[in-house]
C-alpha cells in the first residue's frame, strides 16, 4: 500500500461517491445496490484471502473507508440529490473560472460528441472504465479520477450552460427567497423584472426532454423554493417525480398544486 493511500488529501479527491462506486450519476437505486453488490463482493476479505496481504489490506481499506461510505450517500433518494447538485455547482464554479478542461480521452470525447449521441457515449465510457476500476490499488487512483471527470462533463453538456448563483450556504442559497432582479430594459424606460423561478422551469423542461429526471426536479425543487406557492410549478414537480417512478413524492406535489 503507497503512503498517500487515505490519506487527507487522498479522500478529498475522491469527494464523488458516483465515481467510487463507478456507477453512473443517472442511476436509481437498483443500479446502485447491483453495483455496490458487485463491487463488495470483489474486495470481500473472503475474495482477497488469496491475494498478498499489501493488496487484500488495501482492497479492505477501500470497502470500508470509500465504498461503504458513498453507498450509503447515494443509496437513497435524498442522499442523491443533495449529491447531483453539489456536482452541478462544481461544474458552474468549473467552468466559471474556464477550468473544466477534461485530461482523459473519453472525457475529451465526451465534451464534443453529438448532443443526441452524449448519454449513450457515457454510459457506454463509463462502464468500460468500471470494468477494471478494482482490479489493483493503481487501477483504482487512474479509474475512479477519470470516472470523476467524465461525471462534470456528463453533467456540464446535460446543464448546458450553466448559470453562476448566488452564495451558497450548504446546498441552498442564502439569498434563495430574492426572486426577481430588476433592470433597465432600455434609457429612460420603467425596470423589468427577471425571474429566477422561470428559470428554472425553463431548464427543467429542457432536463425532461432529454429524459434527465433527476436533474429536471432539482430545477423545479429550486424553482419552488423561491416559489413556494405556484401550482405550476409543483404540478411539473409531480409529473417529473412519477417519471422517475417516484409516486410518493408526486403525490405530495401534485396535492400541493391543487
């Protein structure tokens, strides 16, 4: 085991359980149990007893202090979304600053690829990369970065381009309840309102239409935070949650329309 395995600063860089897992930042719950299962199974201490004691120690380590602790972050619905939306404020504050310049091929590939052909692509890089992501502790640093970064590009093309908010405390903006910022449309004419709320509905519906749910309802959850009493907006909300085979919590939106 090399000397900057969990470590501090080893942990911090792999802050994202999708890419621990190597599992896609688009998969619900089922998927997530297959793959932990899977992963689990390979760095078993039962699967490793043949291994050299430096590579069973490790693959334990991992099982216990990395993949444990993202399944458990991302097993359930809540712990996804709070997940998803600090990955999409990364890829805001990325590409803010002009830094979201991706290293690996696939990454690369996945920033150009036709906008029809991106979540096949991914799907299908993601899983060639999974494949061998726990096979050797070198395997893994390579992989799980590499998983990582194909995870903000993912996210940077689905977002198109993204919008830089206000401060942030946490997961929610600390302005969250300014709802509108007015401007001058033009010298000398009254002040038009801008608002945020729309705009997440309107990047909600963009999320729908190419099928991307998760990301679709925590527009529209931001968008009712700032809106709380629009029936629109939670009568969406319903509708995306029951596309995402949520039924419960559609129901709970759809009531609060009505």
């Amino acid at each position: 085991m090399t000397d900057h395995a969990f470590s501090k600063d080893w942990i911090q860089k792999l802050s994202d359980p999708y890419a621990v897992l190597g599992v896609s930042v688009t998969a619900d719950d089922r998927r997530i149990l297959k793959r932990y299962r899977q992963v689990a199974k390979q760095l078993h201490p039962d699967i490793q007893v043949s291994q050299p004691s430096a590579v069973s120690a490790f693959a334990n380590q991992v099982l216990t202090h990395l993949v444990n602790p993202a399944y458990q972050k991302i097993k359930q619905d809540k712990g996804r979304k709070e997940t998803l939306a600090t990955l999409r404020f990364k890829v805001r504050r990325l590409t803010h600053k002009q830094t979201l310049t991706p290293k690996g091929d696939l990454a690369k590939a996945l920033m150009n690829v036709p906008e029809a052909n991106i979540d096949v692509f991914y799907e299908k890089s993601l899983n060639q990369l999974a494949f061998k992501q726990f096979d050797s502790q070198a395997s893994f640093d390579v992989i799980t970065a590499q998983v990582a970064e194909l995870n903000l590009v993912y996210l940077r093309r689905k977002m198109g381009d993204p919008v830089i908010r206000e401060k942030r405390t946490g997961l929610v903006a600390t302005t969250a309840t300014q709802t509108v910022e007015k401007y001058p449309s033009s010298p000398g004419s009254q002040p038009q309102q801008l608002d945020y709320a729309e705009r997440h509905r309107q990047r909600a519906q963009e999320y729908i239409r190419s099928k991307n749910y998760m990301a679709a309802i925590q527009e529209l959850k931001d968008a009712v935070r700032i809106s709380p009493r629009n029936s629109d907006f939670h009568c969406l909300l319903g509708q995306v949650y029951l596309l995402n085979n949520l039924p419960g919590m559609a129901k709970v939106h759809i009531k609060q329309a009505l």
